[in-house]
C-alpha cells in the first residue's frame, strides 16, 4: 500500500512540473507578444499587468502544491524506511528464534540419547540381576529335590525330625502348597510327638488356608491351639482362625475368636491386629 501511494503521489509531482512548464512558457510568450506592441493602449498595458498577477499567484500555488508534494513524499519515504528497518528487526528476532530452536532441540535430542543410555545401563543390570535370581532358585529348587530325597529308615539310616520338618516347609514357601499339605500331614502321623508339631498344624492350616480351604484350616488352627496353648503358634492359630471364620461369613464367631486371642494374650502383635478389627 505504502509503494502504491508513493507511485501516486510521484505522478502528482510530474504533472505539477509540467503545468509550471506550461505557465512560464506561455509567461514568455506572453511577454514577447506585448512587448511587439509598444504602441498598445492603456488599458492593455493594465490588462497585461493583471494576466501577469495572476499568473505570478499560480506559479506560487504550483510551486506551494509541488512543495506539499515533496513533503509527503518525504513523508512516505521515511515512513518506508522505518518500515524496512521494523522488517529487518522482525527478521533478525525471528533468525535468532530459529537458531534458539535448533540449539535447544539439539540440547534435547542429547539428552534423550543419554536417557536411553542410562535406561540401557539399568535394563542390563536388570536383566543380570533377573538372572542370579534365576540361579538361586535353581539352587533352592536342588536343595529342597535333596530334601525330599532323604533315605528312608528301611535303608538303614536314621532320619531326624527337622529334615524331614525342612523339606516340607520349603515346599510351603516354594508356594507348593498341595505338596506342602501332604507333607504336613505325613510329618504329624509320624513325628505327632516331635518339637515341630505345633509348627507342623500351623502351617498345615496356613496351607489350607491358601488354598480356600477354610473348613479344614480352622481344624488345624484349633487343633493347635487345643493341644499347644502356650505355644508360639497358638496366638498366630487364633487369628488365622478368626480370618477364616470372616471368609465363611461367620461374623460373630470371628469376633468371638478375636476377642478371646486379645484377652489371653494381649501382649502379642496378633493381639494388636485383632484389637484394631475389632475397633
């Protein structure tokens, strides 16, 4: 718009300096008419003085419209300059932007490179750590196959009570829990007199209890706590008991069962837990 109006105003000035052009021709020949004829009257020679007044006042209105004219152009020109240096100035910001991108994509595309380094260092870590995992099971899993194979007393050897406790209890942590079961149950017919019966129907009850078996946990639970009442088991026995109750929906037994683990033994961490369920 700027330039269109430049062109326009260019056009003005053009055509005021032909028409000045124009006038002072004619002022010439004008002069040169008048002049031949010296022997006008009076009233030519005022009428000649008048022509050239007038004419002296639009040479001064063409020169006055052709000086506005300079200074819009003037005007317009400046205003194209400032113009041209805001442009300049929207370029080099938008420049210094778009190199401001590039480093800080860069900056990120780096550390991002190091992220997947640092999660390549800590996924092979992982995966050796899988693996010595791994390996001890495998180790446990030998250990406790060797457990099992203890020789029996047919072969002349003499079999203790805490083998044979051993191996089946690694079948309960193993999660082996029908092993486990069967384990117990074997251990209790033959060593029922053994220091690790009480521990024997605990996690006989705990197995059951795992496997939804609550009928059969809450026979093992109570067997425990009837013939080993002072035991260590007998307060874990009570509360295991009561759990299983609420899973059969025996509400006011487990209560019962609960209320009576708190008062015979109070001092005890399942004693704690009991009291909070109670609340």
């Amino acid at each position: 718009m700027t330039l269109l109006l430049l062109e326009s105003t260019l056009r003005v000035r053009d055509a005021m300096m032909k028409r000045i052009g124009f006038i002072s021709g004619f002022f010439y020949f004008f002069l040169c008419f008048s002049f031949s004829g010296i022997a006008g009257t009076k009233e030519e020679i005022i009428r000649l003085q008048s022509d050239i007044l007038q004419l002296q006042n639009q040479i001064r209105l063409v020169k006055k419209g052709a000086d506005e004219s300079n200074a819009i152009l003037k005007s317009l020109l400046e205003q194209l300059n400032d113009q041209i240096a805001t442009t300049n100035l929207t370029i080099d910001n938008l420049t210094k932007a778009i190199s401001t991108q590039k480093t800080g994509f860069s900056d990120s595309v780096i550390e991002l490179q190091q992220e997947i380094q640092a999660l390549s260092i800590k996924w092979d870590d992982t995966n050796a750590r899988i693996a010595s995992v791994q390996r001890e099971l495998q180790e446990n899993q030998l250990q406790v196959q060797s457990l099992r194979e203890i020789p029996s007393v047919s072969q002349g050897q003499n079999i203790q009570p805490d083998q044979v406790y051993s191996a089946v209890y690694n079948d309960y942590l193993m999660g082996n829990y029908d092993l486990a079961v069967a384990g117990f149950r074997d251990f209790l017919i033959t060593y029922s007199d053994s220091e690790y019966s009480d521990n024997a129907s605990f996690y006989l009850g705990v197995c059951y209890f795992q496997k939804r078996q609550y009928e059969p946990a809450i026979q093992s639970f109570d067997q425990v706590i009837k013939l080993y009442p002072k035991g260590d088991k007998a307060a874990p026995s009570y509360y295991k008991k009561a759990l299983a109750l609420g899973e059969l929906k025996q509400e006011l037994e487990a209560a019962e069962t609960l209320k009576r683990l708190v008062t015979i033994f109070p001092e005890s961490q399942e004693a704690k837990m009991a009291a909070r369920k109670l609340e």
